[in-house]
C-alpha cells in the first residue's frame, strides 16, 4: 500500500472554553494538523456550542488551518460566516441540507474547501453524485452531538466502501474519521483508510500531554496505513 501522510485533527470541545484561544495554540505547539470546530446547533443535535464570533476571536491565536464541521440544521444560510471567521473546509451534513450539490458549489464560490459528513446510518450513495464538488468526505464514527462518545467499530467497512468511492473518482478527496479515536481505536480507522483523524477526548485526556497524544495517535495511524 502506497504511504499516505496522515493528519491528526483536533476537536476542541473538550477544550477550556475560557481560553479557546490559548488552548488552540498549545494544539499548535504540539503538533497538530488543523482544528477542527464542532459547531452544534440545538436542533439538527441536541447539543448547543459555539458560533462564527467564537472561531474568529481565536484565529490570531494560532497559524494552523481551520475547518468548522457544522452540525446545524440548514448550513447553507450561514456558510459566509465560518469562512470570514477563518474556516478553510467548511462540512455539513448530507442530512441537514437540501440540496446538497447547491450547497457544496456555495462552499467553494465563497473560496473554502467543500466537505460532507455521513451519519453513522447513512450510507456512502448519498455522496456518489457530488464527488466532483468534494474535498473532504467525512465519515462519522459516533452519532453527532456529543463529545466523548464509543467508536462505533462497525463502521471500518462504511470507511472501506468510502476508501474505494474516493480512489474510483479519481479526485483528490481526504477521508477524515471522527467520533471517538483514542490509541484504542485509530489503528481500525486508519487501516481501513482514512487518512485523516479527529480526536477529542483522545488528545485532551492523554496522561501525558497533548504532545505525546498527537505523537502516539499519529505513529498508530501511519503503521496502520502502511
């Protein structure tokens, strides 16, 4: 199998909300690839977190890329918002938007990345027909709202069947993974193709450090993928 660089991406919601922005530059200084922000609405998940305001009060806190996964229902009347906040891929659910190819052309005129994520029921011919508009799939390894949740095993073949629609298409996709990845769990996601992973509590509650967290996670995933 062909090396792929692997890219560990944190989600902030286990971080302290008091000092997002410092929190994002320790991320930083133990290096990580991008942020992730997990934006919840209340309505399309239970859960309520942060908005646009809130990402661009820490944007000069730190260099790394952001990508703001919005699990909020109708994403399409906000989009401009996240990316003037300083969100370069934008995410939404297939389930939250109704017309999705609309959607993802909005994402890239407005100069961002366009993504989609798939619930854990959700299967992969939702996206088959917006590959051409995508630059990251994806696949949710938990069901959205929650921090903290179990890694839904059961999902490595959902990662697979994704892994073969991406190198089919021949476009050049990201698969990310998110939903509880810890150093229990990465190895399954990265060997069944996703290159990059998301970690929350995984990072944030490793004994010795978010250093040595990203380390451990990002050793895990690349022997997996190799």
């Amino acid at each position: 199998m062909t090396q792929e660089r692997v890219r560990i991406v944190p989600s902030v919601l286990p971080a302290d909300f008091s000092r997002l922005g410092a929190e994002c530059a320790h991320l930083e200084e133990a290096g990580v690839d991008r942020i992730q922000w997990d934006v919840m609405d209340g309505v399309f998940v239970p859960n309520l977190t942060m908005g646009p305001d809130i990402i661009a009060s820490c944007r000069k806190d730190t260099s790394l890329g952001f990508e703001a996964h919005l699990m909020i229902q109708d994403p399409e009347n906000s989009l401009s918002r996240y990316i003037d906040a300083g969100c370069e891929i934008i995410i939404v659910h297939v389930e939250a938007t109704r017309h999705l190819h609309r959607t993802l052309g909005q994402i890239r005129s407005l100069g961002a990345k366009a993504a989609v994520a798939l619930n854990p029921s959700t299967p992969i011919s939702e996206v088959e027909n917006v590959v051409d508009l995508i630059d990251l799939l994806l696949i949710m390894t938990v069901n959205p709202g929650f921090g903290g949740q179990k890694y839904i095993k059961t999902m490595e073949p959902k990662i697979r069947s994704a892994k073969e629609l991406i190198t089919k298409s021949g476009f050049d996709i990201e698969l990310e993974v998110d939903g509880g990845i810890s150093s229990a769990t990465i190895s399954g996601a990265a060997s069944s193709g996703a290159n990059t992973l998301v970690a929350g509590s995984g990072l944030f509650n490793h004994p010795e450090g978010l250093r040595a967290a990203t380390a451990e996670l990002r050793k895990l995933a690349t022997e997996a993928l190799s």
